[in-house]
C-alpha cells in the first residue's frame, strides 16, 4: 500500500512537472508579445513627437528664408526705406504671402531631404546647409519656364537665383537647429536607466 501511494504522488508531481514544461512557452510567449507592444507603443509615440518636431522646424525655416526672400526682392535698397514712412500692416501681408509662397513650393523638396536624413540618421550642419540650398534651388527652377527643345531653363535671374539659394541655406541651418541635430533619434533604443547608489550601511532596509 505504501508503494502504491508513493508511485501516486510521484505521477502526480510528474503531472505537475509536465504542465509547467508545457506552460512555460506560452507563458514566454506572452511576455514577449506584452514587450513587443509596449516597445512598439514607445515608437508609435516618439514618431508621433518627431513629426511635430519636424513640422516646427520646417515652419520656422520657411518662415525665416520667406522674410529672406522678401527683403532682398522688394527691398533691394535699403537707403530707401528713409524716404517715407512705412505701413507695418502692408509689410507683415508681404511677409505673410513670403511664407505661404516658400512653404507650397518647398514643401515636397523638403520632404524628400527630411525622409533621407531621418532614415539615414544624417545630422551634419553641412548636408543640411547643401540641402536647404539645393531646395531653395528648386524652388526657383520651378517658377522658371523649361524649354524641351533646348533642355534649358529660359529667363534666369542671377540675382534671383542666388537670393532662393542662400535663403534655402540659412533656411537649412535653422531646420538643423530645431530638428536635424536628432534626426533618427525616435529609433534608436532607450538608454537603460542607471542602478540605484547602495544604501548605507547604518540606514534601515526599506520595506
């Protein structure tokens, strides 16, 4: 009767081993999946704050190469600004129509330099200098008329060109300022954070 009752609850904690081993892949399995979504909760938000990021700095950077833009056109010399008196009302419509005007047309452009240099972790002041300037660029050639037959651009202003293309460069470093410093920085894991100092060795055990 005893190797009876013995052989019982070796079975029995047999059993029991088994459905552990059994349970222990599921339960594995759910930890990494709560992991997993939790991990990609964590950048689905630092997307969300890196768009915005993004959205800032290019307002700003068109929003300073517009007034670029509209004081080297219609200002061209300055000494004549003394003649009379100026209405701020008309100088703000001219800066308003400066920033819609370089934001429509440097919006896809910019798109492009900002997709490459967030998926290439570009954050050279350099490469945003050249690209703001190569947009800037664009921005002009796409007011100028193309001529297929000649493939050449008819009506290039010099001055004109060179205004866009240091606007787009000031613009550039104003988009680094704000946001080309982190680019790629939403991917990039979580440093672990550091381990607690030891308590002293006179201060009770926290409960």
């Amino acid at each position: 009767m005893v190797r009876r009752r013995s052989c019982a609850v070796s079975n029995h904690e047999n059993a029991a081993i088994l459905r552990d081993a059994a349970n222990r892949p599921l339960l594995r399995m759910r930890k990494l999946s709560v992991c997993y979504a939790q991990g990609m909760d964590l950048h689905f938000m630092a997307l969300i704050g890196r768009l915005f990021v993004i959205l800032f700095g290019f307002l700003a950077a068109c929003l300073v190469a517009g007034m670029i833009v509209v004081g080297a056109v219609l200002f061209p010399e300055f000494s004549d600004l003394a003649t009379g008196p100026i209405d701020q009302s008309a100088v703000n419509i001219v800066l308003g129509f400066g920033f819609i005007f370089i934001s429509g047309f440097a919006l896809l452009p910019a798109m492009i330099v900002v997709a490459i240099t967030e998926a290439f972790y570009v954050r050279s002041v350099l490469t945003y200098a050249v690209g703001g300037g190569l947009v800037g660029l664009a921005c002009y050639l796409g007011l100028i008329p193309f001529d297929p037959s000649t493939l050449s651009f008819d009506g290039i202003v010099r001055r004109h060109l060179e205004i866009m293309t240091g606007a787009g460069i000031v613009a550039g470093l104003v988009y680094w300022m704000i946001a080309g410093r982190t680019a790629g920085a939403w991917r990039e894991p979580r440093r672990p954070l550091p381990p607690l100092p030891p308590l002293p060795s006179h201060s009770p055990p926290s409960s």
